[in-house]
C-alpha cells in the first residue's frame, strides 16, 4: 500500500448501524490470524504426541489408516475454532463497546473508507485500560494506520486519567508484535496450552 495523505484520516466512535461492516473487516482480519494460530499450536511437539496417540487409540475402531490420522487433527482444528471464537464482544459489538465505559472508535480515509478500528475496555482498578480489537483493513495495511490507531488510542487513555495500557496478541501475529514493541510495550504475561505460550500479555504505562 502506497503511503497515505493522513490529512484525510478521521477517526470517530462506531456508530450502531456501522457495526455488521466493523465486525467484517475484524472477522476478515481474525481469519488470517486463527488460521496461523492453529497451525502453529498443532505442530508443538507435545500436540503432535497427543494427536499420535489418539490416531493409534482410533485405529482399533476405524479399519482405516487415513481417517484415524485425519480425525484427531479435525477435531482439534475445530476445538480450537469454537475455542477462539467464545469472545462475547463479537456477538454484539455496539451494545458490548457502548456500556461499562468501553468504547471502540473508527478511522475512515476520505471520509467513507473504512481502514480500521479500536476498541478500549477499561479495568476495575481504575488506573488499567485494555486495548482490545485493533484492526486495519487489508487494503490500508502497512501504510501507517495501526501506528495512528495505537497513538490516538494512549493520548485518549491519557485524557481519561489512564496510567497504564494492556493488551493481549497472539504469538503469531509478527507485525502487531513489531508495532507494540517499537512503541515502548514489553512482554509481562500471557497465555499457554500444552506448555507453550499462544497469547502474548503486553503492558506499557502512560506518561501523564
């Protein structure tokens, strides 16, 4: 993608009726991420074991080779999509991001152009606000935006009296870790499955 004229950027709350669009562009964006998710979690050599076992487990009771080795790898394909897919602000992404203080806002190029999105779900404790469902349209990647989302998300944290930023990435998402990392967040937590870590926690806090 060529670079962008951000002089053309506006960036505004979601409204309810923009909400179906926003959550395409965030499911399209999920797809690509899900898929490499996946992959990289059944290839772990401790998953790779269970799956052997299960196929052998299997061959007593399918008489045949492929479907007790095609099995075990369909059910953990399809275990780990409903797994990823619980969230329940994808269910209902206005009413979710307009109560409880959250908020996601919406960048648009040239007024109309929808190029991306973010979302903020602040924390009991009052000083913590998570960043959550940051999302740039295939077509704007790599032109700046997700550094422009990112800076206008701390300054409005700022504003709100927020001291600190979390938020959660998957491990396999290179680039986002490359923005976050060159923009003062580290490494403070995360999530694993069979021993290996697949959501990284990532934290920075704000300079009021």
């Amino acid at each position: 993608m060529p670079s962008l004229d951000h002089s053309k950027l506006s960036i505004r709350e979601m409204n309810e009726d923009e909400s179906e669009m926003v959550l395409e562009m965030l499911k399209d964006g999920f797809r690509d991420t899900e898929n490499r998710l996946i992959l990289h979690i059944i290839t772990r050599p401790l998953a790779l074991l269970c799956m052997a076992v299960v196929s052998s487990a299997l061959r007593f009771l399918i008489n045949s080779f492929i479907a007790a080795l095609l099995v075990p790898v369909l059910l953990a394909v399809i275990g780990l999509k409903l797994l990823l897919w619980r969230s329940q602000d994808l269910r209902r992404l206005y009413s979710y991001y307009s109560a409880a203080g959250r908020k996601i806002w919406v960048v648009f190029y040239d007024e109309d152009d929808l190029c991306g999105c973010i979302a903020m779900d602040p924390k009991d404790d009052g000083e913590t606000v998570e960043l959550k469902r940051m999302s740039v349209s295939r077509w704007y990647r790599r032109s700046g935006i997700g550094t422009f989302l990112l800076k206008f998300f701390e300054n409005s944290a700022r504003r709100m009296g927020f001291r600190r930023v979390i938020l959660y990435t998957s491990v396999v998402t290179k680039a986002a870790i490359a923005l976050y990392t060159n923009n003062g967040y580290s490494v403070s937590g995360g999530v694993s499955w069979l021993g290996y870590t697949v959501v990284e926690k990532y934290t920075k806090e704000l300079k009021i």
